[in-house]
C-alpha cells in the first residue's frame, strides 16, 4: 500500500464504503486516443495500492475493453471483495444522449440488459456487479416498459447487488422524480467548476433519500488540469477533437486561466481544486477522474489527503459557472 490517506464515504443506503476518489475508466477503451494497456494496467495497480476502492467503466469503453483490463487486475490482485465495480448498460439504440419522449422498450428492454449485465459480468471475471446503472435517461421512462422488472430479477439472482442511472449530458432535473421515487441507489451526473447545476435541486434531493452521487467529468474533459493549450491538435481517435472544436478550445484555456487565482496552499495545482471542488459536497460519494497512467493516479489520489475548499472559495467560484453543450451527437457524428 502506498502513502495515500484515502477517505471514504456511505455508499447509498448501504453500510458500504467506498474511496471518495474514484478511477474513471473510458480513457482506457481507445477514444482518447492509441490504447497503451501496459500504462493501464500499472495505474490500476497503483489505484488499489492508493486505496482507491471504486472502479467506473462501461460497456461501450472500447466494447468490453476496460472492462477487461479492470477484471484482470482484480482476478490476479485477488481483491474482488475489496473492492466496488460499477458498469453501464448502453443504450441498445446507440443514442447518446437519450431523446426525451423516446420508448425505452426500444432502448433498454429486458432482454437487453440481461444479455449487456452477462457480457460485462464475463468481461469482469465476477460473478456479481457491485453497480449496474442505464447508460442514459429520460424521465418518461419511468414506469414504462420492463427494465425495472428485469433489475429486480438481477438483483435476486445476485448478480446485481445495487442499481442506478448515468444522467444525460447537462440535465441534472431530468432525474428527481426518479431519485425521489426510492428506485435507484445511485445517479452518475456531470459535476465540475464549469457546470455546477447539480448543486441547485440534484444533490440536496439526493442526499435527503440517500441516493448516492457519483460526480463524473470532473475536469471537463480534460479543461480542468490546466494542461491544454490553445492551439494543441489532439490525435485522429481523440473524440476531443470533436469536443474542443471551432473556437471552444481557445474559450475554455482562457477560462481554465481565470481559475489560477485560486490556487494556494490548499489547492496548489489546478486538478487539485477541480476534486476538491467536488468533494466539497457532501452529497457526492465519489468523483471519478479519467486516469490511464501512474502518474495520474498518484496526482488524483494525493487530494483526499487535503483540507477541504474554503466556504468563501466555493462561493467565489460560483462566478466562474458556465453552461455550454459541446458534447457531440454520438449518433450524427458516427462515434
């Protein structure tokens, strides 16, 4: 075990725990660019050796691949039960993000997500999913069609311990009648300086019915850890380039720069104040940072070893909120 003083939070209901810093794994599926699953496979080493106990991937990261990689640490690490795997079923129709008014009989029927949750299970080397969750979401879908149903047999089978959805890009309110509804145990949302609409109805309804938050993006794709340049060209397989296109990169540098000012002591890197931003609320369990190198790992981990942001730093950083949508039509742009 490495020096790390990871902090851990209640995962749900649950008496579980589960490390506050969480490893992001879609970096390793091979849209960001070559895959290297050498320098994969040493920082999931070095995550479990950083105490870091929640792992996040998904099917549709490189069609199993992190997956994989995530099972082979764990099977030769011996350490299943020390730690928590959460994966996604994606949505069978390849949208992302979910249209609203759409069928989810169409989108996520039962048979779906018995055939998705058996192929991840394979792809894990386990016979149990710590977190299953619906890869998107529209509010309609509740109480329509049988993925429900197909949940709760998962569940009894115990194949499925607890259950959750990924929320679409930017619509944090299109989940509370679900979250109020006792349904879900968990709600993966987009959190971060930039986009900071969750704090308004999200996270206080989440924690008052103890659905546990799971703050993804937490650098904006990137933005956040102050290593972009206006004028850097990303690889052909980077979907950033898509993100990042036109004028958005120059925009977001000169935005990430404003945020130096608030560097100090207690936050001295620009990913530091990103996290710590995050887990200055309570409401969010763990946030999960992309991270497909050591290097990565030990720079993420090191932050739950630090004092919480300042009252007054995360009001002042309520100015620098800024809601944009830059995320591509995965569909129209055949990614």
């Amino acid at each position: 075990m490495l020096n790390c003083s990871m902090q851990y939070r209640k995962f749900s209901k649950s008496n579980l725990t589960v490390s506050e810093i969480g490893f992001g794994t879609w970096s390793m599926g091979g849209m960001w660019g070559a895959c290297d699953d050498a320098a994969a496979t040493e920082a999931l080493n070095t995550g479990l050796d950083c105490g870091i106990t929640f792992f996040d991937t998904a099917y549709v990261y490189g069609d199993g691949h992190s997956e994989t990689l995530i099972g082979n640490v764990v099977r030769k690490r011996k350490m299943r039960d020390q730690v928590f795997i959460a994966t996604k079923v994606p949505p069978k129709n390849e949208q992302w993000p979910a249209k609203m008014g759409s069928d989810v009989r169409e989108i996520f029927p039962a048979s779906w997500i018995r055939e998705m949750t058996e192929t991840s299970l394979k792809n894990l080397q386990t016979d149990f999913l710590d977190l299953q969750q619906l890869h998107v979401w529209a509010p309609n879908w509740q109480g329509q069609g049988d993925w429900l149903e197909e949940v709760q047999k998962l569940k009894q089978e115990g194949k499925v311990r607890y259950f959750g959805i990924s929320i679409n890009d930017h619509q944090p309110d299109t989940a509370l009648e679900l979250v109020a509804s006792g349904l879900i145990d968990s709600v993966q949302v987009i959190f971060n300086i930039f986009d900071q609409s969750p704090v308004e109805n999200l996270l206080p309804l989440c924690e008052k019915h103890k659905v546990s938050v799971i703050a993804r993006v937490p650098f904006d794709e990137g933005s956040l850890t102050g290593a972009l340049t206006p004028t850097m060209q990303f690889p052909k397989r980077d979907w950033r380039k898509h993100y990042f296109s036109g004028s958005r990169l120059e925009e977001t540098c000169a935005r990430v720069e404003k945020l130096k000012e608030f560097l100090d002591a207690d936050a001295p890197t620009l990913p530091d104040l990103a996290l710590k931003f995050c887990l200055s609320f309570p409401a969010v369990t763990t946030v999960i940072p992309g991270m497909r190198k050591k290097t990565h790992v030990l720079s993420c981990a090191k932050v739950s070893e630090m004092k919480a942001l300042s009252s007054k730093t995360l009001f002042d950083l309520k100015t620098h909120a800024w809601l944009r949508s830059f995320y591509p039509s995965w569909e129209e742009d055949g990614l």
